[in-house]
C-alpha cells in the first residue's frame, strides 16, 4: 500500500517508528515532513497528507502530533479526508470497520509507540464493511457540500 506520513516536531519520533515499521511491512511511504524536532505548526502537515490521500496518490495516511488531535481537525478540512484519533485498537478497527476512516492520527505524547504500531496494524488490515456504512459515509459528503 502506498502511504503518506506526516508529524509536526512533538511527533517527528514515532512519526519515524510508523515509517520504518511501514518499510520493513512491504509497504511504500510519503514521508511529508517534518524532518526533525525544531518547532513547527501541525496544519503544514496535515494539510500534505490529507491532500494526498484525498486526491488518491496514497491509500491511507498517518498523522502524528503530541496529542494526534490538531492533525485530525486540520485533516478533516480536505475533500476525501477521513481522519481519526485512535485512542485504542478497537477505535482504529471500527473507525474502517464502520467509517472507512482513511487517515489514522496519533499522539506521540499521549500514546506509546507498541500500542501506536499495534493500532495502526489493526487500521491497515481492516476493510472497510460497506452495506449500510457506505451509505453514512456518502452521507458525510454530501452534506457538508462536498458531493458532485
Ligand atoms: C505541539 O506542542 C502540540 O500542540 C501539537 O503537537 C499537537 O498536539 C496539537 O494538536
């Protein structure tokens, strides 16, 4: 799967961890930055990942900041963005379960790294169920103004 990662300086850590755990799982990333720990603002990533997953260059996103909690505002902004924060595994299985959440937020702070990876291995291998899920997401589209 191709996927586009994204941290600000309070998640540039485990923002590396998902990436090397993403490589050394076969899969290709888009690392937008940041690149190390000085300061910086959350949006500026955010905003590069979301694009990407909602313009379909990446099938998923992940988003890390202290809290996971700016970067999921900020991402849910952008058309085709489906952005969670995962307290724990069963939030990121239902969150594609259910929401075909396409974006998994996390906070470096808040979250330690085994149970940040073990989330997002549950984000990447759950399909979406579809059914009547879908018709509640077209339903988000739609009615926030997004639909064609
Ligand atoms: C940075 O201090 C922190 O506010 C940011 O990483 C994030 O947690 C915001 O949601």
């Amino acid at each position: 799967m191709r996927i586009a990662v994204g941290s600000d300086h309070a998640g540039f850590h485990l923002k590396e961890a998902v990436k090397a755990y993403l490589q050394k799982n076969g899969h290709e990333v888009l690392d937008m930055g940041t690149h190390g720990t000085d300061s910086t603002d959350y949006p500026l990533y955010a905003a590069q990942v979301a694009r990407a997953v909602g313009e379909g260059q990446a099938e998923r996103g992940v988003l890390v900041c202290g809290s996971g909690l700016g970067m999921c505002m900020t991402a849910n902004r952008f058309h085709g963005a489906r952005a969670i924060v995962a307290p724990t595994a069963e939030h990121a299985r239902l969150g594609r379960l259910h929401n075909d959440a396409n974006i998994l937020c996390l906070g470096e702070r808040l979250t330690p790294e085994d149970q940040a990876l073990e989330m997002l291995k549950v984000f990447l291998a759950t399909d979406f169920e579809g059914g009547r899920h879908q018709r509640r997401v077209d339903e988000i589209e739609r009615l926030s103004g997004d639909q064609e």
